[in-house]
C-alpha cells in the first residue's frame, strides 16, 4: 500500500493545480513536493500529472488514482477519529451531511447542543442534496446525514431512520398579492415565480400539478437560508415543511397560502448512516440528539 503522505499530497496538487501552492498547502518546499509525487508515481507504474510551466493536469491514471486516494484518506480519518473518541469525546473529528431542510432547524439544533457537550470535537458539516450526500457516505466521506429519505428507503447498503413528518406549506412574503385572494387558483399561482430546492419525484409531481408544469420550479436553490431571504423581500412564492417556516409565519416575516387540494405533500426527513459500517462514538451522540430534536418539536 502507498504510503498515505504521498496520496495526500497528490491530493492537494490534484486540488490546487499548482506545485506552489499545493506545497504551501501541505507545509513543504516544492522540490520535497516533487520528489513525494515522482516517488508515488514510481511505485504505481505510471503517470499521474501531464506536466507545463504554468500548470498541470491529471492523466487519466492520474484521475482514477485521486479519486482511490481521495476515497483512503477519508477512510484513514475516520478511523483515526473513532479510535480518538473511543474512551471520550474530548476530541477527534465528525463529519457530517444535511439536505436543505433539516439544515434549516432540525440539524443546527443538534449540534448547537453536541458542541456545548463536546467542544473539542471538530465538526464539519456538507450541505448537499440527498443523491449527492449518499454517494458521499458511501466513499467514506462523511459518517451520517439527515435528508429527504424518500428515494433511499430500501437501499440495501444504507441504514435509514425515519423521522416525523410535517405538513408541506406554500409561503410568501406578508402583503404578497395572493393573499388578497377568496379562493387561490392554479391560474393565479402561474403569475408568480416559484422557487425550491431539488425535489424528489414524488414530490416533482405533486408541485408540477399544482403549478401545472413538469418543471414547475422557476428557481431551483439548495440553500433554504437563501430561498427564504428571497421570499420575504419579493413576489416568488416557494414550498417548504411547516418545521422549516414555523417561526418565520408565527413572527410574521413570511406568511402562508393555502393549497389547493390534492397537490398536498410532507417531509420525509431521515437519519442515513452505511449499513456496513459502525458509527463513531460521536456520530452516534449526534444522532441521539437528532432523534431528540425531532421528538420535541412543537407544532403548534
């Protein structure tokens, strides 16, 4: 097996494009840098990097080696990090995954309370969409997230944990134009952009009913903190869980719409871990605290 300082290394010149400033990244002079790189390509057999006196790029060999790199380097953390926390958690690394949702309240919460409890546990958290969080649990990048489960129930490789579900709600900024209205009809909706975050099938098709478009989203964002700002200071209308928006309608910054009946969704949030793999002591003290979080929730 390759020695790991030499992958990391190939990692961060593969990741800054530059002898200079990869070597400054890794706390080397740049000959070490190259001789580290020469040596790993020595022991593969091949070349990793086409080589000009500006920049450089990957080979193909090189492509497949950094993606194989990226994939240990992650590994060897974790592993490093659940030995560290095995007898405490006074330190080590988590890492971990959230959809646009459960990033918006349920996940902050939980680990505004981990980080009270275990503040030398270094925390970095990846804000992603549920297809992209699973591919990143399964190379080992990241040990748990929480994300619409819908499309990943069954999946024999995860672990999934349901968690409750809140009633979708159609939002608007307070003295939006649509709330002068008796009775909201798709046709009045049409007038207005919508704005929301990648959406599963399930719920595509429940939205393109009620917009009446098989791409009914006028601005598709995975932040839910930017969704909101957009919202509350213009006339687009967006969709979210009620756990998400609670506040925001009951301090009046946004306010509700009714919709229509039978375009009616809900959350699915869920907690994914691998199936074959164990959590860290801290992966599973967040997780505590996750379930803990949704239990409490008030909905009224």
């Amino acid at each position: 097996m390759n020695d790991l300082r030499q992958l990391r290394h190939f990692v961060a010149l593969a990741e800054h494009g530059h002898f200079a400033r990869a070597a400054e990244a890794v706390n080397l002079s740049q000959p070490a840098l190259s001789r580290s790189i020469q040596a790993l390509e020595a022991s593969l057999g091949c070349s990793l990097l086409d080589r000009t006196p500006r920049q450089i790029s990957l080979t193909a060999h090189g492509r497949l080696v950094l993606e194989h790199a990226r994939r240990l380097l992650d590994g060897s953390r974790a592993l490093h990090s659940a030995v560290t926390q095995l007898d405490n958690l006074d330190s080590g690394e988590l890492r971990l995954g959230a959809g646009p949702y459960p990033a918006a309240r349920l996940v902050p919460r939980a680990l505004g309370r981990f980080a009270s409890r275990h503040p030398g546990v270094r925390v970095q958290l990846t804000l992603e969409n549920w297809h992209s969080l699973r591919q990143r649990l399964l190379d080992d990048a990241i040990e748990l997230f929480v994300a619409d489960i819908r499309e990943l129930e069954g999946d024999p490789l995860l672990d999934v944990i349901p968690l409750r579900r809140h009633p979708g709600t159609l939002f608007c900024r307070p003295g939006h134009p649509l709330l002068a209205l008796d009775q909201l009809q798709l046709t009045d909706l049409a007038r207005y952009a919508l704005a929301g975050t990648q959406l599963p099938v399930e719920v595509a098709s429940a939205i393109g009913a009620l917009s009446g478009s098989e791409k009914p989203l006028g601005i598709e964002c995975d932040n839910f903190m930017v969704l909101k700002a957009l919202v509350a200071e213009s006339d687009v209308v967006s969709m979210a869980p009620w756990d998400v928006v609670a506040e925001d309608v009951q301090t009046g910054r946004l306010a509700l719409l009714q919709i229509p009946e039978g375009t009616k969704t809900s959350s699915a949030y869920g907690i994914v871990s691998h199936a074959a793999r164990s959590l860290s002591p801290a992966a599973r003290a967040v997780r505590e605290l996750l379930l803990e979080e949704d239990r409490d929730f008030s909905a009224t």
